[in-house]
C-alpha cells in the first residue's frame, strides 16, 4: 500500500518547525515533523550532562518566546512554566569586595546601583530605556508581519507603506532613535548616552551575545533592541527560565502537535528535497525512505537547506549566490556545568539574587573588543567574555538537592579555528578553551573551579555538528540591517516563500530572527495556509 501524501513535510523539529507544524495541523493540514537527532527541540533541549545533572543544552534562557505562539499552542496547559530571574544582571568588575554592577529589582534599586558608578549615568538611565521602549513596541508590531518582496510591485508596496506607516508614527526623536539603533555600533549608542564602562558593558552584552563581532560593529545596536523586545508574563525586557529547562518549550510544543495530529518523527534526517515539475514534492530521507508532500517547510539555516538539500538546477542562480554570501558565524563557546556548590564572587561573596541573574563577566567595551580582537587573530579570547546562569537556583528538577547546574555562554571564539590556527581543529582545542573558560569564571568567583564536578561544552564545530547552526550561529544569520527584515535570508524571499515552488523556510533564518520565539514559524505557517486556500 503506497502512504498518503502529507499535505506539509515539515524539515527540523526545532521550535520554530513545531510551531508551524501545529498551526498549519490545526487548520486541518495533514503534516510530519522529519528530526535528524533522536529528540525533538533543536538547539531548544534538556539533556543530561553528567551523571545526576540535566540542563539546556544549548539556548539556555528565555525572553523572546511570544506570548500568542503560547496562547495559540496552549504551552501552559501542556505544562510549561516560565519563571522569571528575580534581578536581570550582575557584573563583578574585579576582584575588590564591593566592586561590581547589579541591574534589577526595580528602578530605584537600579539607579542607586549605576549611582555609585555615575550619578548622570543614574539619571539618564530610565530616558534610555524609556527610548529602547518606544522603538520595541514597533519592532514588536513588525515581529508578527510578513515583509515585503523588495521590488515586488503592487501588494509589496502596499506592505512596504504599511510597514514604514509605524515608524512614521513616532516622533521625530523617535526615528532619530530608531535609525541609530539600525545602523549605528553599539558602542557608538550607549558612549553617547552613558559615562560609566560597566553601565556601558551591562547594556552591551546583548549586542555580542552569539555575534561574532566588536560591539563597535556597525549595526550592532540593532541586538539591543531585539533582546528586549520581548519580555516575560508581561513584563517588557524580562528574562526567565522554563522550569525543566528549555526543553520543556519543545516539549510542550510537540504535545500540542500530538494533539493536533501531528506525526512527528525522530532519527529521520532529511538528505534531500524531491522535486517534481518544477515544485517540492516531499524529501528522501538519509535512510532512502521518500516521505511525499505538496510542500515542504525547512526549519533549517538558510545555507545548509540550499548547499546540502536543494539541488543547484533548482534556484536561480543569483538566488544562490547571495546565499553563498548570506553570513553565518559566531562566537560562541557554550558550556554546562555541574557543580558541587554555589559559586561565591569576590566582588560580592556569598549567596544572594545576584546569583540568580544573567552574572557577566565583562567589565568594559573595551574588554569585549579585546576578546573579539583575540579570537580573529589568536584563535580565541584570551580574556573571554563569560555570562553564567544557575538555573538551578530557581528550578529544582536539573539536579539533587545542594548540588548546581551553571550554563555558561562565553565569547569570542574563531567559527573556523584552522583560518587563523593551520592545522588546529576544534575537536582538538575544545578542552584547552574549556578550562580557559573556568578560569575566566575563577578569577572572578576563587574557589569556582574545585566545586566543578562535571561539564559539558559545545564549539562552534559541534553546535553546526549537533544542531545544525551553520558556523555555530545560534541565530542562523547574523542579525544586521543587511540581513533583517525584506532582506532575510534574500531581498525578494523575505515572505517565507522560496524561489522553488512549494518550498518554505519556517526557521530563525527568516523574519524575524534568532532567538527562542516561535514567531517565525507562526508567520510561515500563515503565508502557507494564505496560498493553501488560493491554490489547494
């Protein structure tokens, strides 16, 4: 007996391919999930690290995750929980007792903690944030749209008008601002709002997180803005953990598809896309199986779907060109650790909610350009930069009592480590850096490396490896003006729609970006069902 034809073969169980997968099942679409590893939630999972110790193995925090993806999905009733951190960040600047910067806690607590670093830094901080609220609540309002097919005549134009009719309602101060958060470096923003380099530095992390650029970078302002553009149990900006690790958002997200109807299949990986008169016609799978399908949605990177899975004579030439071009790299070093006890910084000994936020080990500009510096021309930072969470402070599923799980996401490390090293790879420099990066943690928090007992770390040859992040972008493209909106992942295949019929990218390679979301398999998943109720 031949199998049915699925209506959607979606590629990648990652978030964004769940999603879509359980919006387009809901609808009354017969649809399949195709996972290469054995358990869904892409770079969205909760795995074991160490005998007794779990914890998200690569995303680790969640703040973007759009409250109607939650809604629509039903997450909560399916047995998501998201805490928030009680304070946002901490950074110790040094050694000294007492020399550091907590962000959080309210903003009276807020700005006496800047005021002892800089008394104009403390009264300019609520107008900065008040400027980053105003210019979030459009890019908000875009985050949901589909944009417009650069040159794509009328109804492209009419989305274009549409689209710059929000920013055309704020103010003129307000573009101002919007502009310089587009184009400007994020150093060049916060050195003109801010005197202080660890008001500065707290501020910047969120333009090198998973960017493997200086925060003097053009268009490394427009981070900034994305990492607060959402927010958690409707506070803008606000960070949390998914009680279960992050998971439990997959996880979640598979029952809903379950329910739905969804056939979600797991060792299934995808070695090509079939093509059949000229449009998609379903995948063959490594194993030989060919699953059908009128369409297929790829929730993969841009350059992997077109460079390992569609064949050249099936897209445009200049299409593949500029994918050759689309830029894919990260920083990255990503690490989980298993921990005896608590770790106790100089700065600030003891335990505390300072323990409990995104801690940055990170004093200055500077020294995040000096970490990208040394990573072009050395191979890796020599004084990394290093953010910890210890989610286990606030969820008590990831290990047994008195014991820690810390996630620790640190910068620079070169994306291909023979460019600058002939002849070193990854797989054999993995351990070196490892340590590096305990070391950056005990310089700042003594006595941290004798309570490891375990760990885990992923280069960025092993998040391309595992998860299929191209150079180990975690965002799958970089995130600038180049890259964004109408010109994600190709100016004129911004609206999810491929140059091979039939084909879709539901990924974080399209509008709106990285990050844990779900907003772009949402909106795919409504471009798809617009042309299923056109075209059948």
């Amino acid at each position: 007996m031949t199998a049915a034809v699925f209506d959607a073969a979606v590629v990648g169980g990652g978030h964004n391919g769940l999603v879509c997968a359980a919006y387009l099942a809901g609808a009354g679409l017969r649809v399949c999930v195709l996972e290469r590893r054995g358990i869904v939630g892409g770079a969205a999972v909760t795995e074991a690290f160490h005998p007794g110790f779990r914890n998200s193995t690569a995303s680790y925090t969640v703040g973007l995750l759009h409250p109607k993806v939650v809604r629509d999905l039903a997450l909560a009733s399916q047995g998501l929980r998201i805490v928030e951190r009680p304070m946002a960040n901490f950074l110790p600047l040094s050694d000294r007792a007492g020399d550091a910067l907590a962000i959080g806690g309210g903003l009276a607590a807020t700005q006496a903690a800047i005021g002892r670093h800089s008394r104009r830094d403390a009264e300019r901080w609520p107008l900065y944030q008040a400027m980053l609220a105003r210019v979030a609540a459009v890019v908000n309002d875009l985050r949901l749209a589909t944009p417009p097919d650069a040159g794509g005549g009328a109804a492209a134009l009419l989305a274009a008008w549409r689209a710059t009719r929000r920013f055309r309602a704020l103010d003129r101060a307000a573009r101002r601002d919007a502009l310089d958060l587009f184009t400007k470096s994020a150093g060049d923003l916060l050195d003109r709002w801010f005197e202080s380099a660890p008001v500065k530095a707290a501020l910047a992390f969120d333009a090198i997180v998973g960017h493997y650029a200086s925060p003097y970078a053009g268009g490394s302002a427009y981070l900034l803005l994305h990492l607060v553009a959402g927010g958690v149990d409707g506070k803008p900006g606000a960070w949390g953990h998914a009680i279960g690790g992050m998971g439990a958002i997959t996880q979640a997200m598979a029952r809903t598809c379950a329910a739905r109807g969804v056939a979600i299949r797991t060792d299934a990986e995808v070695a090509r896309v079939l093509v059949k008169a000229g449009r998609a016609a379903g995948v063959e799978l490594a194993s030989g199986e060919v699953v059908e399908a009128r369409r297929v949605v790829a929730n993969v990177n841009p350059k992997l779907l077109f460079r390992r899975l569609v064949a050249p004579e099936h897209v445009p030439d200049d299409f593949r060109a500029r994918i050759d071009g689309y830029r894919c790299a990260s920083g990255t070093f990503r690490m989980n650790v298993a921990l005896a006890a608590l770790p106790s910084f100089a700065a600030r000994p003891g335990p505390g909610p300072h323990l409990a936020s995104g801690i940055v080990m990170a004093p200055s500009l500077a020294y995040m350009e000096r970490a990208y510096l040394d990573a072009r021309t050395r191979g890796w930072s020599q004084a990394p930069v290093v953010e910890m969470l210890i989610p286990s402070l606030v969820d008590d599923t990831l290990c047994a009592p008195g014991s820690h799980v810390a996630s620790l996401f640190c910068q620079h490390v070169h994306p291909d480590l023979g460019e600058v090293l002939p002849g070193r790879t990854w797989d054999d420099a993995r351990d070196e850096v490892a340590d590096l990066m305990i070391g950056t943690v005990e310089r700042f928090a003594p006595g941290f490396r004798r309570a490891v007992v375990g760990r885990s770390a992923l280069t960025p040859l092993d998040l391309e490896r595992d998860f299929g992040l191209v150079g180990g972008d975690i965002y799958h493209g970089a995130m600038t003006a180049d890259q964004l909106f109408c010109a994600r992942p190709v100016p004129g295949y911004a609206g999810y729609r491929m140059p091979l019929r039939g084909l879709y990218l539901c990924g974080a390679g399209a509008h709106p970006g990285g990050g844990v979301s779900g907003v772009p398999g949402h909106n795919a998943a409504r471009e798809i069902l617009r042309d299923v109720r056109r075209h059948g």
